[in-house]
C-alpha cells in the first residue's frame, strides 16, 4: 500500500522513463491499484494475471471493435471492414476463419527451410566480425522477408513495406500516437500488386485471399472484395514485420545477460522451444492490448463505466507472482511458460506459430555461429512505440 511519504502509483504508455523499465510501475499496480484510472488521457487499465485473462475471454464486456490500440480508440475513427483484430463475434468468427486458411501447420511447417536458409544468408557475413548490429543484419531483414513470402511482395518492395509499417507506429517521445483515419489498416500501397495478381496468380497467400469463397455475415457466399484483400495484407504485413522483429531482439538480449542459460541451450537444443515462450512472457514485444468497454463493469469495488477505453497489461499478467512461481526471474528451464503475448481466447494472434518459428530458427542458428556475445548498452536504443516494445538498436560484440 502507498504511504504518506509515497506518491500514488502513475503510469503513462507514452512516459519514456517508464519505458524504459516499466516492470517496477507494474508491481506497484498489481498491488496499490490493480484497477487502474488515468485521468490525463482518460483509460482505465488491468494488471494482475487472472483479471486480464478473464477480460480477454469477455469480449462481449470488453470489446475489440473499435480497435485493439488505445490511441485509435481515444481518436474515435470509423474502422475499415476485414480487420480481425478490430472485430468480435460474428464478423470476426467469419473473417477469422477465411485467415486460418493461411496460418495451417502444414504451411508453417513447408517455410522451415527457407526461414533458415535466409538467416543462415544473414549471420554467415558475420562470421569473424567482432561486433555488429543484430536489429539491422537480421531482427529488421528477417520477418520482412518471411512475410513477403507468404504474400508474394516483390523483393523491390519489401523494404518500403516494412518501412511503411514502422513509420505508422513510430511516435515522438512522450507523446500519443498521430494517427491520421486514412491509415488504419491501409493497404493503399498493394493495390497496384493485389491487381497485378489477380491477373498472373501465384502460390502464395495474396492469391488465397484473392480465391477463397466463404460465407459472410449474411449467409453469401462470395469473394473478398478488392478493398476487403486491401486491409487484409495490410494487417499480415505489419503484425508479421513488428513482433517478430522485436523478439529477435529480446531472445539476443537475455541470452546475453544470461550465459549460463545460453551455454545450456546451446547444448541442448531442444530447450529451444521453451526459451521462446520463457521469453515472449519476461519480455513481450506487445505489452499491452486496449479494449472498449460495453457495459458497466466492477473491479475492486471500483466501476469502470460503460463507453471507456480499457488497457489490459499482458506484460504486468506475464509477471504476477499470483500466477508463475518466481515471476521476475527469467528462467528457460520453467515448466509452466504459457503466458498471455499472443493474447487469449478468440483473439490469440493466428502468427503465433510463425512468431516461435522464426525466433526458434534466429536463435538456433546464432548458436551455431557464435559462442559467446554481449550486447552494448551504450550503443542500444528502444523503438519509439507505445504499441510494440523492442530495440531499434542492438550492437552485439562477439567473444
């Protein structure tokens, strides 16, 4: 509980003090104010584990349809249709069916190969180098090109894609998001290429999106629309480039901070799997998800009121010893590594599969290149972003 001597516990999404290590701000929510309420920027915000699992799973209460992002939801826009994450029940039961389509195993599975042959082109270049930037060689390069596979991007396009998506997420320091209605969710930049393949199909999944027959919330039976395949590849391109990106980065960071269990993996790879999950739960590339609330709802004996924007803080859940043993203790020898960064319920991220993928095959073949690395913390700077958190900048020097 606060004292007299200690200020009510404050968090800001936008405050780059707390960014910076936000974890100590968590604790003390979880315990003083674990419903919690900023005034300046009018949300409300959850932190301790079984309420933000329960809310995740409420989605009538705690709905997605005006966005997932906080700042879209304060901005008030009208959303564009095809957006599964700005969806709940039936549209999105619709929607996100047509999308499982692309995220089958047997698909995950069949890009193995090609995901470890781009990063053995990444890493093999560094081989001998003393120190090298690991966001730029491979964190940035990787889940574009992976991404740009499955949908069929040109290589001449892939970069402006990925920087397309990192401009629209990119805040100024201690401020909310711009966000300009036009942008959500925009697939203007693939409407030349969605034309392009509808007259010259291919065996990717820009042609699937372009095919695929469903039926839609009025019993039809159709197509996606031009604009529908628009918002859709908007939405792969940009989760499949910022998450993955950033847990390439965290996996290089705590492997470096802790070489015991990196020496441990090393020998052991089938622990692989685990330090992914150990580290989307320590360190999440999203730390938390908005919703909109329906109705009134009471926490506490506190109400949220009904018409409010929500934070649900998956990276507090991750850490709330009321749920994992030893909750800030980054161990990839844990037995229970589920946790809440993929989301839970009907809005579990459909990339997680191919999230683990790309992280398992990074850090494996990393391992096989270098013995032992640090990271610079002179040389590190965090993505500016209240919606993903992760490195811009990670010089690595090898021993």
């Amino acid at each position: 509980m606060s004292t007299a001597t200690e200020p009510a516990v404050h968090f800001d999404p936008y405050d780059v003090a707390i960014n910076a290590d936000p974890y100590p701000v968590y604790e003390r929510l979880r315990e003083e104010a674990p419903i919690y309420h900023n005034a300046e920027y009018d949300f409300w915000m959850l932190s301790r584990h079984a309420d933000v699992e329960q809310a995740l799973v409420n989605w009538k209460t705690f709905s997605s349809t005006k966005s997932d992002i906080l700042d879209i939801i304060r901005a008030g826009f009208d959303l564009p249709g095809g957006v599964i994450l700005f969806e709940d029940p039936p549209v999105h039961t619709m929607h996100r069916g047509l999308m499982s389509r692309i995220f089958t195993p047997r698909r995950m599975a069949e890009l193995e190969d090609e995901v470890r042959a781009y990063c053995v082109a990444c890493l093999d270049p560094l081989v001998g180098e003393p120190r090298f930037d690991i966001i730029e060689k491979l964190a940035r390069m990787l889940p574009m090109k992976v991404i740009s596979m499955l949908l069929g991007i040109p290589e001449q396009d892939q970069e402006a894609v990925r920087d397309k998506t990192d401009d629209n997420l990119r805040t100024e320091p201690g401020k909310p998001m711009e966000i300009a209605e036009e942008d959500v969710a925009s697939g203007a930049m693939f409407e030349d290429y969605i034309d392009w393949r509808r007259e010259h199909p291919a065996d990717d999944l820009m042609t699937l999106l372009l095919n695929a027959e469903f039926e839609d919330e009025t019993g039809t039976t159709r197509k996606l629309t031009r604009q529908e395949v628009s918002t859709y590849t908007a939405v792969l391109a940009g989760a499949g480039n910022e998450t993955t990106g950033r847990l390439i980065g965290w996996l290089t960071k705590l492997m470096a901070e802790h070489p015991d269990q990196r020496r441990a993996v090393r020998e052991d790879r089938s622990l692989l799997g685990k330090v992914i999950d150990e580290t989307l739960r320590f360190e999440p590339t999203g730390h938390a998800t908005a919703r909109y609330v329906t109705e009134d709802v009471e926490y506490y004996g506190t109400t949220v009121p009904a018409g409010s924007p929500i934070l649900l803080s998956l990276a507090s859940a991750n850490r709330d010893p009321r749920r994992y043993e030893n909750a800030g203790v980054y161990d990839v020898h844990r037995d229970d590594v589920q946790h809440l960064t993929f989301g839970y319920g009907l809005h579990y991220c459909l990339g997680a599969n191919l999230a683990r993928l790309e992280g398992r095959v990074a850090l494996d073949e990393m391992l096989n290149r270098f013995g032992d690395w640090d990271v610079d913390p002179s040389g590190m700077r965090l993505f500016p972003t209240s919606t993903v958190r992760g490195w811009e900048a990670m010089p690595v020097v090898v021993g």
